[in-house]
C-alpha cells in the first residue's frame, strides 16, 4: 500500500492527482537501538536543568 505525496489519498499502484507514491508503512524499529543511550542523557539532562 501507497500513500500520495501530494494529495495524501491511499493508493495501491498510481495516484489519479499525478503525484509521487510514497510507502505508507513506518520505518523499521530495532530493538537494538544505537543512540537509546544519548536519547535518554539528553533527557535527563533537560529534566535536571528544568528543575
């Protein structure tokens, strides 16, 4: 399934508007996430300095 970039219908193989299909499904998750760790600091980071 497709999305439309300019009219944002749902399509299955070419949008009627002209407009580039794009995926419609979500990226990848990984369970093994690379920058979880600096995500994380960087919150802790902005709840200490809000406090």
């Amino acid at each position: 399934m497709f999305k439309c970039s300019a009219c944002g219908k749902y399509i299955l193989i070419q949008c009627t508007c002209g407009g580039k299909a794009v995926p419609a499904e979500p990226p990848k998750f990984s369970a093994a996430d690379k920058y979880g760790k600096y995500r994380r600091m960087a919150k802790s980071f902005n709840y200490a300095k809000n406090q």
